[in-house]
C-alpha cells in the first residue's frame, strides 16, 4: 500500500515498462515506488495498456530473463499503485488521443507530475497546473 505524505504521480505505460523489465532512470522509479517514496497512481483503462503490451511475444524473453510473467508483474502494480478509475476528458487534449487516458488520469487526482518518455505528452509541458516530466527530472524532483 502507498505511504502517507509519498510524492504521487501518474506514470505512462512507456515507462513504467521500461521500469519493470530494464535497468535505468525508469527502474529507479519502480524502487522509489517500492520503497514508499512515490505513489504511483493508475486506472484500469492504464493497467490495461501495460497488459497489452506486457503480453506481446516480444517481451517473453525479458520476462523469462527476469523470472516473472505478465500476471505476476501486473498483480505486483496492483499492490504498488492506488487505481483510481477517473471521467473522460470533456474533449480531446493530447495530438494522440490513445494519451488522453494519462491526462484524465492526471486531472481526476492532482498527483505530484506526470511521467512519461512520450513526446506528444512531454510537448504539453503541464496539464491542469500538473508538470509533465521525463524520468530523470522526476528522479531529481523527488530527491529535491
């Protein structure tokens, strides 16, 4: 269960999987997650995309590298994150509207930021007074 007074953030599927499966800034997050600093926040529409994705072929020999499989590791989200199943933008805000689902997220529940490596979000820069980052200058906001 996330910690009382963590930074909460909603972090896109990109990097959250990048996160899970390989070493990096991404990775550093999932520890800070883990470790009760930061709150990741996700809706059932997001946990949905990380199954997707998880289950391409493509991601078989990372998982088996890394001895899970796409249940054990979307149950282990589950118990990290506080799922919150936000309304519908009232209209299209993001150039690719598959990312809307991140900013209705964002605007449901006010978290800290937004992360993610996906350049038609990053180009927003902030939403609803929410920063948009990359990993590594979330990374540097939370040890801030």
């Amino acid at each position: 269960m996330p910690s009382d007074g963590s930074v909460r953030a909603v972090i896109d599927t990109n990097v959250l999987l990048s996160g899970l499966l390989w070493p990096g800034k991404p990775h550093a997050l999932i520890e800070q997650i883990r470790a009760g600093a930061l709150t990741l926040v996700i809706s059932p529409a997001l946990l949905a995309e990380l199954a997707e994705v998880i289950n391409r072929p493509k991601f078989k020999p990372v998982l088996a590298r890394s001895n899970t499989n796409p249940e054990r590791m979307l149950a282990e989200v589950r118990l990290l994150a506080e799922v919150v199943d936000p309304p519908l933008l009232p209209e299209p805000v993001s150039r690719d509207p598959d990312d809307d689902a991140v900013l209705a997220l964002a605007a449901a529940t006010r978290p800290d930021f937004v992360i993610t490596g996906d350049d038609d979000l990053l180009v927003l820069g902030i939403y609803a007074g929410i920063p948009i980052l990359k990993a590594t200058e979330a990374i540097a906001r939370i040890a801030g």
